[in-house]
C-alpha cells in the first residue's frame, strides 16, 4: 500500500508564553531586600529568569530555571550574587500539580514545550508519569550498536488512514495523532477552533466531538472529523457530506456503558442552537444508540454514513471491555476504515469516578489484544487502529503504536498545551476556570486563538522530533515500522536489563 | 524718627561690616535687651535679634528691635515665616519701618518641632525667598502681594541668609543667587569653622557674579568649650565643624577654652577679611554677648565707623 | 490612597463605655489596603473587645461587618437593615467614611475607631509614606515630580533651609531632604534652569478657607 | 418511583471544616490590594467566602479551592501559593486512604456521587479490589439500559434459605413449607462498629438510616437498649450474650438475629425457628482460610444466611492471610462445585470501603455485604481510630444529632446505590442478584497483565 | 465566625513540618491532659493569623504556643518569620487590653534539635510547672 510520504512543509515553532502572569514551576526563585540591583543575575542567566527593575530585578520566568544542578554552573546566579540575595527553593505548589497519571513533571514539561518549542531541560520526566503500571512501567529496547545518523527529513511519520482497499479515497496524514472529538458545549469555541486550525497546520484532523459544527469551522472542512454520537446532537446530512471522514462514538473510554452528560449550566444560548435543544438544561447522550440493536444494525448504521457521503471514511470509537477484540473486528467487517480504542484516562466531560477507574480495560492491554486478534484473523493490514484515552507524551504515543496501534488520537494533551492544569472540575459551574474547557463568555476570554493555536503546533511539533528521535535509534526510517513491535518495547516487572541484547531506556 | 541703616552706610562706603546677635529673652524684661546693647553699642555696626529661634518662645523681635532703637542703636529684624502667614509678616514688616526699624533679615526659620512648641502648627505659607520679594516690592514699587497699592512704602534694608555648609552644596551658591534675585541685600551666613568649604562656595558665587551684586557677612560664633563644639557638630542642623577645630578646643584646658574658641573667631574673622565678595562679620555669641568687643578688638575691627 | 492607624483600645473603650451593642463596620477599601481598617482589623478589633470586656466583667454584644466602601451612599446603605439593633457603630473607616455614615443615619451614634492620616504611597510592604497633601494647586511640573509642600517639612517653595546635611531632613533624619531629591533629579534631568526662577506665593485658597472643597462635574451627574 | 429504586437525600452540612489535599497559602502582608484582585476574581469565590473555624483552626478556603491555581498564578506579588495539606495525608492509613475517606464524605453530604472531568487520574491498578475492573457491552447488548431506564434497576436482595424447587401436593397446595426470607431493597446491612467513640448517638442514626432505607442495622445484644426499640424490626440482633436472655417480646418483634459461630450455632438456629418460625438467623463467622469447608458443612446442616467478616483491611483471620476478594471467590466457586451456591445467602464484609467494592464483591460471589466503618465516616469521622486510644473525637461523633447522622447515612447509601446502578447498567444488567459471582463480567489484573506484558521484549 | 468554647486551657499551634509523626506522636499526651491541652497542626506556621490567635484566647484558652520551623527551614520560605511577627503584634494587641503579652509565645524550634511534637510540648510544660499528672476524671471528653 501506498502511503503518501510527501510531506508539505509543517508550521514553525514561534515561542509563546504563558497567559498567565507567574508560570507554575519546580522551583521557586526568590530574590531578598538586600539586593542591591546591581543587575549581575539578569546577564549571567542564560534562561531568561530575570529582567532588570527600577529596585530590584524581577523573576518573570522561575519555570525556565534550571533549580540545583545549576549549582555546577559558572552562572549559578545564587552562589554569584554579590549580595546573597537570591533564594532558590523548591516550589511547594509542584507537589500538589497534576495526579498519578499526568504528574506536575509531566504537565510542566507539555507547558515547556508548548511555550518554547523545545524538550525540557530542567530535570523534569517528560515519558512518564507516577502511575505505577501500563505506559509508566513500560520502556523502549534500543540496539546497542548506532545506526546510521539519518537527517530528520528522512524519516517519516506520515500513516495512511485508508487501508481497506475500497475505492474510497486515500488520506493521508503528516503526523500519526489527529485530535480526539471534544465537543463545542464542552469545550470553548476558541479551544475548539484553536485546536482544528492547530490539526490543519500540522496536516491532521480533528474531530468535532458531539455537539455540531460551529460555522466558524467550515474553512477547515478538510481537516475536520464530524463526529455522530448517540445523542445525534447537531448531526445533520450536511454536516456529514461536509467532510473526508466521519466518526461513530459508541463509547468512550471515561465513561464507558454511561452515555453522556452536559450538564445544564454549560449549556448556553449557542450551544443550545448548535444542539437543536433549550438553554440551560442538562443535555444526555443515551447509551447505546438507540438505533443499534445487534451487530447488523451496526452495519446498516456505517452504511448510512457511506451512502451520505461516498467520499468519506468511516471510523468507528469504542471503548476497551473484555472483548474490544470482537468489536473491532466486528466493526471492519461492518466497513469501518478506522477503529478508535478509547481508554478510560483521557476525556474533558463529566465522567463519574467509579466509571473512569473501573469499568473497562486499561487501554495498554485493549492495543495489543485487538492487534494480535485482528493479526490472526488476516486483517491487521485492511484497518486502520487509532488509540486514545489518556496518551500524555511522545513516549505514550510512541509506546502505543508498538503495541499495535498505527496512531494516536490526542485530546487532553492538546489543553495541557493550552495550560490546562488538570483540576478535573471541568464538568461544574461555570466550566473550567481558565477558559479552556467552558462555555462562559466571560471565561472564554482569558484565551486568544492565535496564541491557543500556536501553543499546541509548538508542542506536537516537539513530539514529532521525539518520534523521529526514537524512531532512528531504533533504525527504523518510518513509524509504520513500529507498529506492533512488541519485541522493541518492554515492561519493567517482566523484563530485566542483563537479559536483554538492547539497551533498556529507564 | 526718619533715620538711615548704619549697617546700609558702612556696606555702601564700602567698609568692612561688623553686625552681632542679640538674643531677646524668655521673658518680658526689656532691661535684658537693654543692657545686651549696651555691651555691644561700640564695638557693632547693627544687632540682629532673633525671631523665636529654634521655636522657642521669647520678647518678640519687633519689639526688642524698637528698644533697641529707642537706645539709638541700629537693629536687625529677623522675621521668620514659620509663625505668620502673609497678612501678618506684611502688617509686621509695615510697622517695623514706622518704628524706625530700618534692615530686615528674611529666614523661614528654625522648624518648630525643635522648640518648646513642637506641637504647634507652622505657618510655613510663604518662603523666606517669598518674604524677600515681598518686602522688595513693598518697598520699591509700594505693593503688598497681589498687588494692592501701599498708602506709603516702607524703609528697609533687606537681608538673607545663606548656609554654605549644608546640602546640596553644589546649589548652595545657585540658591543664593535665587535670594539675590528675589530683593535681597546684604546676606549674613551660617557660622563659619570650615574656611576650605566657605573659600570653596565663595568661589561658586563669584563666579556667579553674586559677590558684586550683594553684601556677604560671614557668620562667626566663638565656641565656649570643647563640649560645645562637638554638641554644635552632632546636633545643629546644618553645621559644619571640622574635626581639627573640635581637637584645637579639647587640646586647650578647660579654663583656657573660652579663649581659645575666641582666637579661632578672631583667626577665623583674619582670614575672611581677605577673601574676595567677603564684605563684613555676622558675630552670634550665644548668651556671652561680652565676647564680642574682645573679638571685634582682637580682629582690628575696632573702633567701628561713625554713620 | 488614604491612610489611617488604629486608635489605642484605651481611647476607643473610653468611647464605647456608654454601650453594649456594637456594630463594627470595616471599609475595604483603603483603609483595607494600609491593615487599618480592612475585615482582618474588624475581626481583630472585636476580638480584642469582646475579650477586654469579658475580663472587665461587662457585657457586651459585637456584629462584625466590612463594607466595600464607607464614602459612598450605595454601600453605606447595605447598614440600614441592621442598624437599629445596635447602640453604636464603630467605624473602622476614614474620617470621610465616618462621616459619610453619620450622614446617612442621622440618629445613630457613630465613633471613629482609627485616625485617618494622609494622602500615601505604599512604599513597601507594611510602609505608607505621605506625598501629596492635596494642596489643590499641582506643582511638581516645575519640582520635578517630588512635592515640597508635602515632602518638604518647612513647605518651602524655593529652595532648601539651611537645615539640611547629607541629604536627610534636619527634622527627621529618617525622612529625605525633599529638595535634595528635588535638585538632583533637576539635575538628572537636566532642568536645573528651573531652580532660578522665583516661585511666587501660593494659592493655599484651593486647599483650605472655604470650607470643605468640592469638586462638581456637571456631566457626571444625573 | 418505588423506595426500592430510589433513595430520597436530603443535604446535611458537615459540622466541621473539611480536610483537602492541599493548602491555600496567602500571605497578607505585602499584599497590594489590586483593584482587579486575583482574589476577587475567583471562580469559586473562595476568597468571599473566607472563615476561620476556631474548633479547628482551619479555613474555609481550602475547602472551596478547586486547585486552579489562577490566584497563585496571578498575584503581582507572588504571595499565594498552595501546598499539600499535611493533614490529608494523616487520614486514615494505608487502606482507608485519604481519597477515599473525602469521597465518602461528598457522598454524605448530598448524595450525590463522585463526577470528574478530565479523565481518570488515579494509579493504573493497585491491590485487593484495585486489581480488579469490571466489564461493559460495547455494540450490542443484552438490555436496553444505558443511562434511560437505568432508574429500573433492581438492587433488591434476600437474605435467608432458599429452596430449589417448589413441591406441591395433590390438590395443588404447596407441600414444603418454604423457609422465610427478608427482602431488602439495596445489597447492603449495617455492621457492628470496629471501634467508635461513646456510641448512642451513632447507633440511633445508624438505626434511623436503616429504617429509611429499608435495610438492617446489626446492634450488639449487649448495647441494646429501651430507646432502639422502635427500632426492632430493622435491627439484627447479634447475640453475644446469652440467647435466653432475650424477652420472647423483642425476639417476636425481629426480623433478623445474628448467632456467632460455633459448636451451638445450629442448635441455636433451630431452637429460634421452632419458637420464632419467622426470624431469619445469620450466623456470622471470622473469613479464614477454611471457610469454604465450614459454610459447606452448615448449608448442609440447614443455615440459610453466613456472614463472613474480614478486618478492617479486608484480610481474613491467617498468618498469610487473603484479601476478601480472593477468598470470597474461592468460597463461591467452592459452593457452586457442591451444586449448594443458591440455597444460601452469603453476606460479605470487612474493608468495604467504596462503592465498587460493593459490584465488585458481589462479583466475586458474595449475594451482599456488610458496611462498618464508611458509615462512621459519613458523619465526619476521620479513620484516626483515636477513639480507640480513649483521646478525645476530633469530630466530636459523640455528640452528634442521631437524625443528622441518619442523613448523612442516607445520602452515602444513595451514592452507592447509584454507583451500583452505573455499573449495572454498563453491563446492560437489570438485577443485582444476577450479577453475583459473574466472574466473566470481570477483568483480573494478574491475569490480563501476565498475558500481556510477559510477552514483551523478545525476538521472533 | 464560629464562636463555640474551646474549652481548653492550653492550644498548642505548630508547624506539621517539625515532626512528620505528630498525630501519632502527641496521642498519649492527649490521653493524659485530655481536654486541658488541644493539639492544631498547621501546614505551615506562617498559616497562623493574628486572627487565629485571638480567636484561641478568645474562645477560653489561658494561653497559646506557637511552635514553628528553624529559620531557614520554613518550605515556603518564609512562613515562619511571618509567624514571628503576627506574634509580635498580635501580642502587642492583647497588651492594649490589659492581658498578660506571655499569653501567646513563639517557640522556634532550632535546626539541631530534632524534637517530637510530644517532647516539646512536655518541655513546655515542664517549664511551666504543670505536672503530667492529672485527675483522670478531667480527661474526660469535654461536650
């Protein structure tokens, strides 16, 4: 199969800085009364924490710090001060960022890249978070010996979207992630375009989530995913010929089984329209649809789509129960090109607690199971599987296609890029309150999108080169050759270093 | 009583000037003012008294300078702003002339939370500089501020003071050509200990042409003791006396050190005499007004001019 | 900004001994601002009355409230409701929120619990210091930016006393000889021209002899 | 809608200040007082609604802080920060952790259950129950439930013998005389307290949530007294004296007795049945790792209800001692090899601490459990098990008001049930009861982690 | 403002920071001194308000410790110097009203001494003469 690797030129990194006056860092640097402005620690610093003040130097940037280990430098600031006037200290707030999953380390290492562009130095752990199994405990093997330095514009990280062979058309994207449906209702609308013109740069998709389609998105049709969820809120046949490809949400992953819930508050007078439905009620998403009753009707439902609009692809979201396996399966022979397994870590909506730890299986073992079944039954190579649900880093994304996935749909990264913080409180009230996840008018304007689209281009095109940056250690030229590669990656309770021919990445 | 300012005469025929203090006291006694001119009638030209110094109450200056006069002498009135407003000083001012009183020394005056008074409340509503342009226009063009016309000008010689010792030194000459500009006549100094920074600041002020447009007395005060001379440094606003002046006094025993704090006035006043735009003495004798013929004599300034 | 320090407890209680009920009112602006009067001094205040009347054995009865602003009519009135139960308010606000509240309740007792103070500028942390004494007649144009009526403890409009050395005040040492700052910033500036002209009397008329001054924007009212 | 599918709550305020993960840190001094103060501008108000609650000294910031650190971003002067509030972490211990300690209390206060956004944020799996997930049917499914008609759901159980068939006589009358059953709405009774402070007051809202919610509280024979019996019939009477000195009087008025194990238990059933053939009787046993013989030995002997208790932490009486899970499904499967699983009801408990341990545990074999120590920590307590040491309540549950306790009871038990049903109703089930020992509606961490991850790393 | 007696004699406000045991830790002294002494760990010392402090004398309690970090030790910095000097106020406060300034005292605990939450507060009341022998009856949980 022919995949079209003819990259067209990616968007530049433009540094952006956080939207917010103090950025949230590991170290707190602090400077005292008897400084006496004589200005060394703004020129010794070569990050940029300092700026020159009327009295004293101001710390505009302590996350850009480089904290202790600066100590070895000839410009550790503390130490240089004629003054003794610089404290360095951890930050206590740092303990408290983020959770097991998306540690403050994690979080501050998506903020770093998506205000600079460029991989963290500061010591944090921008592979893993503290979650204790899956992704966290499961490391790359990489040959000993270096391969031949390829330059980056040699590798590709382009994957082919349609892979059936049908005579619909072929989609190719740059980059193996698209972005995940997070709907307008749920999310702002300066999110929700900031992350289409965002997909659209980087030469991907991104879906809408189920909650209409904002005019406002209409320039960007080709890079749009039109979501049909059980609510069928703003699902209409226009909307669905609009587009290259169309997605079936059965489930997701937070809430698998539940259906979902916008709750009344975030329902405004816009999102209202967009959903055909009143202000301020609480809107629900069914489960299952109410207009699929076996797996026939699943078929019927795809063929549906296909009839609507003979050029698009139909991709089908589920989540992981025991037998994602089946469903999937089931789902290719239904005529699904694309089918998304949806992990229970990712998604921006109200998800009961009981649901997002319980119910389904963890998304690293979903992957491999439904590869190697569809592997057997001969049919890996006619469909296209996309994981999600909880993909934090480069590494997660990287990990997830050697367990068998062709690519990763991304969503919660995307508003770490935006400086979301993870609070989990985006659900009530008002919605999130940093404007990222609301409805809120007044909310809605702590966030432009220029800056909002920029931010995340900048930190997935730092994912892209810690793609390629793994993919060349591993020697390989292209990510369609990770996919699968189950003997590349290991699982650090199963696995000990002296036992392997490679390197362990720890 | 339409009489001239001997200190005037002396400074215009361009003889060297000798005025001194005359403290008036805490009391209404006008024998004490009396009996302080006597002591000082043959040896001064004309006796400044004190306005309330350092904001304590005492016999005011107006009256103490019309007693003065009435014993033929030729007063100085110290006027401060810190106790009248506008309305007052102009009323004052108006007066002194009718008593024959015939200088005036403008100064703002020592602040009031240094007196016995410190909770009153400072006038303060116009400058010294101010009071000098007034009192000129009252004199000269027959006006009160704002401009209303006077019924008949007053007479009066009209005086500053400058302190070359304080800060900013380097306006301290600016500022006097400030006076100058304003009206003023004659300028008494600050007392004087650091010859260098006094030849210095003259230096300033003839260069700004000051010496030739006004009289510049410089101020002498003999030291009493060692002790003096270190209380004056440590606690007097504006003072500056040098550390070999205070060892030259504690070098002296201590019943010599009256004497030697006159030789260094007397050293001090040689010294002026030669110094170019330096046109006369300002002698302030704290409370030991007996001093004064002993410097004047000491210092060849004696006998005094008839006016 | 305005400021104000809280009276001794012994003159306030002095005040308060006629009463048992008290309503602590706080203003949040401010006075908030310099911890003088803010909802922290009321919660502090009353405390420290409650407790010095329990152990002078009186009773006593104290409602804690802070208002947005005790100078203007709207936030004064969120008082009306509960006024009437007290004996007395204590106000924690400037003389004018003081009075303001007195205005609108004719019939209440109303005591100041602090002095108001001056016109400031936070200087630091936990440093007020007073710089304009609204004379009502601006003239740091020419001062270059530093106001001697104010800084300057004499009021001098032209030029320093005699009093000053090493640039600090010669009535308080701790405060900065307002014309040194005046005359090297004129240096720095290079407007030391300005220095020679004599400054003429001032017009104290806008400040003070009229009564309380007023300002009226016509098309601010309705 | 039937009491038996609905749980009416009521909102009951916590009487002290809340215990979060983290600390608002403010410094005061410094602070600019900005016109357009970070603090006024907070979402959540936390600032406005500011107060010190001296019985603790804590403030009520922390507890309206949602963490979105705006104020700690904003301030010009950097003069808030937040940190972990150590006083979180000294919540319960190991097992009875924080979160889930300040999850019971959400669910106390309203009843309303635990909803996040932002995915889930927890540890990919942990021990007992946490090495544990619980299935969903994907496209297709069984029933149509989802989150419409999920309020159909049936959580109803029985407790008591059961007979496998039904005999007749000749005129059609029925020939056996079937044994009696309770019935009770929700998969859940009320256990003895491990440790409490002085306990009136605990044990009358624990009996007042019983009564409203249909289910039974077990009361010491020996703590029983005049003011629960209007109580009777929800309380099961646990004899831990002597039988004969209950009055045939209360004994007539009971629905429930509870007899410990031992060599007298069956004696002691049978002699309750022939006086009281209404009263059903429980006998209640320490989980060990014999168990499994010893419930097959009294189903045939006649009992009709086991209760199985673990400690605290869930672990049974043992040197190596097994989760609850574990041998709750051994035990199970045990009965179900002796083809005797359904004549019996086994009532589960011990470290049952959260919702899904309920579905989970049921999962694993129990018919239902008993809850203990999450409906202490309904009405504020903290696992500190001070009390234990005779210091005083930090909470002070001996005083507090027995009807606001029952609320709070009430509203727990509302969040589980509707957890229960979240659960249910993603299997596409419509009864608890067919959710007992589902083992396949089940996903075992040591086993999908073995299949998995084992195979990682090789060549070929 | 919650106004409800502590009904203690004395409160003992501390920084958790110095003694990461201290609820076990201060649980036998608790036992012993029962409703005479109550325990309020702070995150952090500089937490502590002039409120906090005369809310605690005002609600009954004869006198008030604060017990904070070493200087230098404060994780956030300066908590502890701030706590300094909100004692020192506040104690400047409770004098204008007659009351004794020792009702409130700072003990800043120094870097070497690695004390429990226990033993400090026992030295302190050694210090003050107060016996650890109390009438068991006064230990009773105070309603």
């Amino acid at each position: 199969m022919a995949i079209n690797t003819e990259t067209q030129k990616l968007p530049e990194i433009k540094p952006l800085k956080s939207r917010f006056r103090n950025a949230l860092s590991k170290y707190r640097v602090t400077i005292t009364k008897s400084c006496n402005n004589c200005g060394l620690c703004v020129t010794l610093c070569p990050y940029g924490v300092y700026k020159a003040g009327s009295k004293k130097p101001r710390v505009i940037a302590e996350h850009l710090c480089l904290g202790f280990p600066c100590k070895e430098k000839e410009f550790y600031c503390v130490n240089r001060c004629p003054e003794k006037a610089i404290q360095l200290t951890l930050n206590p707030a740092f303990e408290i960022l983020g959770d097991k999953r998306w540690s403050a380390d994690l979080l501050a290492s998506a903020w770093h890249m998506a205000e600079t562009g460029e991989i963290p130095y500061q010591g944090l752990n921008y592979k893993t978070g503290n979650s204790g199994g899956g992704f966290d405990k499961l490391r790359f093997i990489f040959p000993k010996e270096k391969g031949p330095d390829l330059p980056d514009e040699e590798v590709s990280t382009a994957i082919e979207l349609n892979r059936s062979g049908d005579s619909r058309p072929s989609v190719t994207i740059q980059v193996p992630f698209y972005f995940g449906g997070m709907s307008f209702g749920s999310v702002s609308i300066v999110t929700m375009l900031s992350r289409v013109k965002a997909a659209a740069a980087l030469q991907t998709f991104c879906c809408t989530g189920e909650g209409g389609y904002p005019e406002e998105l209409i320039p960007y049709d080709d890079h749009i995913i039109t979501q049909i969820a059980t609510g069928l809120f703003g699902v209409r046949e226009e909307t669905i010929k609009r587009v290259r490809i169309v997605e079936f949400k059965y489930a997701q992953g937070a809430k698998p089984g539940l259906g979902g819930h916008l709750l009344g508050d975030k329902v405004t007078a816009r999102v209202a329209s967009m959903r055909e439905a009143v202000a301020g009620t609480a809107l629900f998403s069914p489960f299952p649809f109410h207009s699929v009753y076996s797996v026939e009707d699943h078929k019927k439902h795809v063929d549906w789509i296909k009839e609507t609009n003979y050029r698009a692809l139909v991709s089908v979201k589920v989540s992981t129960p025991s037998d994602v396996d089946m469903v999937a399966v089931g789902s290719y022979y239904a005529g699904a090109h694309i089918v998304q397994l949806d992990g229970s870590y990712g998604g921006t909506g109200a998800a009961p607690d009981i649901a997002k730890k319980n119910i389904a299986m963890p998304l690293e073992y979903a992957v491999p199971k439904v590869h190697k079944f569809l592997s057997e039954e001969g049919i890996r190579d006619k469909v296209t599987i996309i994981a999600s649900g909880g993909i934090r880093s480069a590494y997660d994304m990287a990990k997830a296609i050697a367990l068998g996935a062709d690519g990763v749909c991304l969503g919660t990264a995307d508003l770490v890029a935006l400086e979301c913080i993870r609070c989990h409180h985006c659900e009530s009230g008002r919605g999130c309150a940093r404007g990222i996840a609301t409805t809120d008018e007044e909310l809605t304007k702590l966030m432009e999108l220029e800056w909002a689209t920029q931010r995340i281009i900048n930190m997935y095109l730092v994912w892209r080169r810690q793609l390629i940056a793994i993919l060349k250690r591993l020697g390989m030229k292209s990510v369609t050759e990770l996919v699968g590669r189950f003997d590349v990656i290991g699982h650090l309770d199963y696995i000990k270093q002296e036992d392997l021919e490679g390197e362990l990445e720890l | 009583m339409m009489t001239e300012s001997r200190l005037k005469n002396v400074l215009t025929s361009g003889k060297f000037a000798v005025t001194a203090e005359c403290g008036p006291p805490k009391g209404a006694d006008p024998e004490v003012v009396k009996s302080k001119g006597k002591i000082l009638r043959d040896h001064v030209d004309s006796i400044n008294v004190t306005d309330n110094q350092t904001g304590v109450v005492r016999l005011s200056s107006l009256a103490a300078c019309a007693l003065l006069k009435a014993e033929g002498l030729d007063p100085v009135l110290q006027m401060v702003t810190r106790d009248r407003n506008r309305i007052a000083l102009q009323s004052d001012v108006l007066g002194a002339s009718a008593l024959g009183i015939r200088n005036i020394l403008c100064l703002s005056g020592d602040h009031q939370s240094f007196g016995n008074q410190p909770q009153a409340k400072g006038v303060f509503d116009i400058d010294s500089i101010q009071l000098i342009q007034a009192v000129r226009k009252m004199r000269d063009a027959g006006e009160i501020i704002g401009g209303d016309k006077l019924t008949g000008a007053p007479q009066l010689f009209i005086g500053a003071v400058a302190n070359p010792f304080a800060d900013p030194f380097k306006y301290r000459a600016a500022r006097l050509a400030t006076k100058v500009d304003a009206g003023a006549e004659f300028i008494q100094t600050q007392c004087i200990y650091n010859l260098n920074r006094f030849k210095e600041w003259m230096g300033l002020v003839r260069d700004l042409g000051m010496a030739d447009k006004v009289y510049i007395l410089g101020g002498i005060t003999p030291l009493k003791s060692a002790k003096m001379a270190e209380y004056m440094a440590k606690n007097v606003a504006g003072m500056d006396i040098p550390e070999e002046v205070i060892n030259r006094m504690k070098a002296a025993p201590a019943t010599e050190q009256r004497q030697e704090g006159i030789r260094i006035a007397v050293e001090t006043i040689l010294a002026l005499k030669e110094i170019k735009g330096v046109h006369g003495v300002h002698i302030m004798a704290i409370e030991w007004e007996e001093a004064v013929p002993q410097i004047v004599e000491e210092s060849k300034l004696s006998p005094r001019p008839q006016a | 900004m305005i400021t104000a320090e809280r009276k001794p407890i012994k003159e306030i209680k002095e005040m308060l001994a006629p009463y048992r009920k008290i309503l602590v009112v706080g203003c949040g602006s401010c006075v908030a601002e310099c911890a003088a009067g803010g909802e922290k001094e009321v919660g502090l205040l009353s405390s420290a009355l409650r407790m010095d009347a329990k152990a002078s054995g009186k009773e006593i009865e104290i409602r804690e409230m802070t208002l947005d602003r005790q100078c203007v009519y709207e936030f004064i009135d969120q008082l009306t409701e509960v006024i009437d139960q007290y004996d007395v308010v204590l106000s924690l606000a400037c003389g004018a929120g003081v009075q303001a509240v007195a205005e609108v309740f004719p019939r209440v007792h109303i005591l100041p619990a602090l002095n108001t103070t001056f016109l400031g500028e936070t200087k630091e942390a936990g440093l007020w210091v007073e710089n304009c004494r609204g004379c009502g007649d601006c003239k740091l144009g020419v001062f270059a930016a530093v106001c001697p009526v104010t800084r300057c403890a004499k009021g001098l409009f032209n030029g320093p006393c005699g009093g000053s050395k090493t640039d600090r005040c010669e009535v308080d040492p701790d405060v900065p000889c307002a014309w040194q700052l005046i005359v090297s910033r004129l240096e720095d500036t290079g407007r030391l021209d300005l220095l020679r002209k004599v400054h003429p009397p001032a017009d104290w008329s806008k400040q003070q002899g009229k009564g309380p001054r007023k300002i009226k924007r016509e098309d601010q009212r309705t | 809608m039937p009491p038996k599918y609905h749980i009416n709550t009521s909102r009951a305020a916590n009487r002290f200040q809340l215990i979060t993960k983290s600390g608002v840190m403010a410094w005061e001094e410094g602070c600019l007082k900005c016109a357009r103060c970070v603090k006024k501008d907070c979402v959540y108000k936390v600032y406005e609604k500011r107060g010190l609650d001296t019985r603790q000294m804590l403030e009520s910031l922390d507890s309206v802080c949602m963490d979105c650190f705006r104020c700690v971003q904003g301030c010009p002067n950097k003069l808030i920060q937040k940190g972990l509030n150590p006083a979180y972490k000294e919540l319960g211990d190991h097992y009875w952790t924080p979160e889930i300690i300040s999850g019971l209390w959400y669910q106390a206060e309203a009843g309303r259950i635990p909803v996040s956004g932002g995915g889930y944020g927890g540890a990919f799996s942990g021990p007992g129950f946490d090495a544990m997930w619980t299935d969903m049917s994907e496209i297709v499914r069984p029933t149509r439930d989802g989150i419409h008609g999920r309020e159909y759901i049936s959580t109803t159980v029985d407790i008591g013998r059961k007979v496998m068939a039904l005999e007749f006589d000749q005129a059609g009358a029925l020939s056996i005389d079937p044994p009696p059953v309770v019935e009770i709405p929700q998969p859940i009774l009320f256990d003895l307290l491990p440790w409490s402070p002085p306990r009136k007051g605990i044990n009358l809202a624990m009996l007042e949530g019983a009564r409203s919610l249909g289910t039974f509280a077990i009361v010491r024979q020996s703590e029983f007294g005049p003011a629960m019996e209007e109580y009777l019939p929800n309380i099961a009477l646990y004899v831990d004296g002597k039988l004969s000195d209950i009055s045939p009087e209360i004994l007539r008025k009971l629905r429930l007795i509870e007899i410990p194990y031992g060599k007298d238990a069956i004696a002691a059933q049978k002699k309750l049945k022939e006086e009281h053939p209404g009263l059903v009787t429980i006998i209640r046993m320490e989980l060990a790792p014999d168990s499994s013989s010893n419930v097959f030995r009294l189903i045939t002997e006649g009992a009709g209800a086991i209760h199985l208790v673990a400690d605290e932490y869930g672990l049974e009486k043992s040197d190596k001692p097994l989760f609850i899970k574990e041998r709750m499904r051994e035990i199970h499967l045990h009965l179900v090899d002796k083809g005797v699983r359904d004549q019996i009801t086994l009532i589960a408990g011990g470290g049952i601490a959260m919702a899904e341990h309920v579905a989970k545990l049921i999962i694993c074999g129990a018919d239902m459990l008993s809850v203990d120590i999450p409906l202490l920590v309904a009405m504020e307590c903290r696992v500190c098990r001070r009390c234990k040491d005779g210091i005083s309540c930090p909470v002070e549950l001996e005083t507090i008001d027995h009807l606001w306790g029952a609320s709070r009871i009430r509203n727990l038990m509302a969040g589980w049930h509707n957890q229960l049903l979240e659960i249910l109703g993603a299997m596409g089930i419509r009864e608890v009861r067919r959710l007992r020992g589902e083992m396949g509606r089940a996903m075992f961490f040591e086993k999908l982690e073995k299949d998995i991850f084992s195979t990682l790393g090789k060549r070929g | 403002m919650d106004q409800k007696g502590l009904g203690i004699t004395r409160a003992i406000l501390f920084c958790r920071q110095l003694d990461p045991d201290q609820d076990v830790n201060r649980r036998a002294i608790e036992k012993e001194l029962g409703s005479q002494i109550r325990f309020f760990p702070l995150p952090c010392s500089g937490r502590v308000d002039p409120l906090y402090l005369m809310r605690a004398l005002e609600s009954g309690a004869d006198k008030v410790y604060l017990i904070t970090c070493p200087e230098g030790a404060c994780r956030h910095r300066e908590g502890n110097l701030r706590a300094k000097k909100r004692i020192a106020y506040t104690q400047g406060l409770i004098e204008e009203i007659g009351l004794d300034r020792e009702r409130l005292e700072l003990i800043i605990t120094s870097a070497g001494d690695r004390k429990t939450i226990d033993e400090l507060t026992r030295d302190i009341l050694a210090r003050e003469g107060v016996t650890s022998s109390v009438n068991p009856n006064d230990a009773d949980i105070e309603k």
